[in-house]
C-alpha cells in the first residue's frame, strides 16, 4: 500500500471501533498496541475510576534527541449514535452509511498522528522528544484530559488535532463553559376541578426562560437551554420541571454574568408564589486565549507556511482538551483536520485533508526540531 492507502485503511480500521464516551476500551487496546508496535513507550493511565470510562488516558512517548520535546493529543471517544459505524469512501470523501456518525471526531486526528508516527520511524526523520496523549470522554465534559498528569509529561507545548477548521489553521482562543441545570417547584393540583389551587411548573419555567437572553449573546458569549422534562398527565397542574442548560464565554466575566442572568430569570418567575427554584452550576472548563508569539503558535504557523497551508488563527466557540492543557499549564493549540458536520451523521472528511494532517504533524515536529 501507498501512504494514501495506508492513511485510509487506518481510519477505516478505527472508526469501525465502537468507543462511544464511556465505552473506549477496544479502542484503547488497539491503540496501545499499535504505538508499542511503532517503538513508543505505552502506558494507560490509571483514571478510569474517575471518569467512569472503560479506560485510562493512553500516554505514550518516542524518546529523541534534538529540538523541543512534542506532544500530541486526540480523544479517543465518539457522541452518539457511534455504534456499528459502516465506513464509505465515494469520490475521494470518507462519510458513515447514514444511520450513525462516521467517528472522524476525532479518530482523523488519531490517524493523522499514528500515521505520521509511522513515517518518522520507517523514514528515520530526525526529531526530539514525542510524546501522545488520546484522551477518554472528550466529548462529555473533557473528563480525560482534566486526569491526565501534566507533570509526568516532557512535552513544552501541546498539539490537539480536534478542530473543523482547514487543515492547519490554528486555534488560539476558546471559551469556557458553565454546565447548569433548574429544578422548579410549583404545586400539583386537579388541572379541571381546581387548577387555581395549582402553580404550574411549567409555565413558571415558560416564564423564566421566555425572559432570558439566548443564543448569540453578543460576539463572545453563547447560551442555549438544551432539555426540559416535567409534566404527565392533562389532568394534573405540573409541580415539578427540570432544564438543562449551558452558557460559554470567551469572557470569564461576561460568562459569570450570564450564569447570573439566568438564575435571576427564574427567580423573578417564582417571586410572590408558592414554587422554588434550585439553580445548580458547574465550571466545566475555563477559557483560553494564547499569544501570537507563544511557541505552539509559531511552531503550527511555520509548520502550516512550509507545506503551503493558510495557517490563520482562529478562534473556537467550542471547548476541547486544549483548554485543560492549557489550564494545566501546557501551552496548548487545537489545530484544524477539515472533518465536517461533526456530531451528525452526516459527517465526513476528504482523503486529501487526511493526509493533509498527516503531513502537518510531520511538518510540526520538524520545525520543533529546529524552533529556536
């Protein structure tokens, strides 16, 4: 096989892997394996117990000699439905059959590294130190990066490999993200002999939420409410309702503010009345905004310029493991794989960008070869 066949039957052989959040063990061990087979030092960490995966974090290390010791991370786990992926290939584009998600998300960025990997070793590119981290439960909360020990790593800078974006831009700014969730507590009541007696819970939460300020809250901040669950029968005035909701900022304050604002929504609906509201918030991740001049920049931008990529800098609305490393202390930038329409099914990713990202992580650690 050819370089392009190889990339390909890589993703392929990983996205027929079930590893929903959770459930990565499979794709722990053949990866694991895979990396020992390459000469790297493997170890799975023992954080299992603390995510609730199947699995530890993968830390594995190629060990060098020149330039800046490396890291490049992935996550190993999928959203649903990624269960029984079927693969097809159709002009050049890698998509699932339709019924799940195709698992590029972030299995490409797997592929790209393994794959680049195996070229340092066949090809005996010079290199430094280089150390992998593929994380577990990404996508619910970043539960594996916030385990992974930073101080057991060499690595001075960290390459995510988990962005929509072209191949090679860079993300230098994200958002951090409050995770919430409202309990609110009318009083039940017969719905047609007495339903002024009742204090509908629902429409309390109807109240509060049609008050509050959603969506695009300006350029920085984001907020949405994601579920609501209350209520049974017609019969009955609903006593109890429960919403989920988020709220992202660029702005650690605006953020703050906007957590704030939401909770003062539903404590205006309930003021004078006979209901309660329990307001529960929770910091799933902080915000990062790295310098233009900070070494993983350069080193990605360079990387970008030499194989003929744009290379721009961006920012995320979206959180990734790059704002735990980068909170860790690990200067951190999530770098652009071209995967589209991540999360749905329909998804996809080209070859030619495949093999794009590979060619970028080699670009990348050469230039932390010679990065000054």
């Amino acid at each position: 096989m050819d370089d392009r066949q190889r990339i390909t039957a890589r993703l392929l052989r990983y996205v027929e892997i079930d590893s929903e959040s959770l459930s990565e063990g499979d794709m722990a061990s053949l990866l694991a394996k895979e990396l020992s087979d390459l000469g790297l030092e493997v170890e799975i960490d023992g954080t299992a117990s603390l995510t609730g995966s199947q699995t530890g974090n993968i830390i594995a290390r190629l060990r060098g000699a020149e330039g800046w010791p490396l890291m490049f991370s992935a996550h190993m786990d999928t959203v649903k439905p990624g269960k029984g992926v079927r693969p097809r290939i159709k002009d050049g584009v890698v998509k699932s059959d339709g019924t799940t998600v195709l698992g590029a998300d972030d299995k490409a960025g797997i592929a790209a590294i393994l794959e680049a990997l195996r070229l340092v070793k066949e090809k005996n590119i010079p290199h430094g130190t280089i150390e992998v981290v593929f994380s577990v439960c990404e996508e619910i909360g970043l539960r594996g990066a916030k385990h992974v020990d930073i101080s057991g790593l060499q690595a001075r800078m960290a390459f995510v490999l988990d962005s929509g974006g072209e191949v090679g831009d860079v993300v230098v700014q994200g958002p951090a993200q409050e995770k919430i969730e409202i309990l609110v507590h009318g009083k039940e009541s017969h719905a047609g002999v007495s339903p002024e007696k009742g204090i509908s819970a629902i429409y309390l939460a109807a109240k509060a939420v049609s008050e509050m300020r959603l969506f695009r809250v300006d350029e920085e901040t984001t907020a949405n409410i994601g579920s609501i669950e209350g209520g049974g029968a017609t019969n009955i005035i609903p006593a109890l309702v429960r919403l989920t909701a988020e709220a992202r900022s660029l702005d650690d304050r605006k953020l703050d503010a906007q957590v704030a604002h939401m909770r003062e929504c539903f404590e205006k609906a309930v003021a004078g009345l006979e209901a309660t509201v329990e307001f529960k918030h929770e910091k799933m991740y902080s915000a990062f905004k790295i310098s233009e001049d900070s070494p993983p920049v350069k080193c990605a931008k360079a990387a970008a310029e030499r194989l003929g990529f744009r290379g721009i800098s961006v920012t995320s609305g979206g959180g990734s493991d790059t704002n735990i490393y980068n909170a860790k202390g690990l200067p951190a930038v999530n770098i652009g794989i071209a995967m589209h329409k991540a999360h749905t099914k329909e998804e996809f990713i080209a070859i030619d960008d495949l093999e794009k990202a590979r060619d970028l992580v080699l670009a990348i650690i050469e230039e932390g070869r010679i990065l000054t």
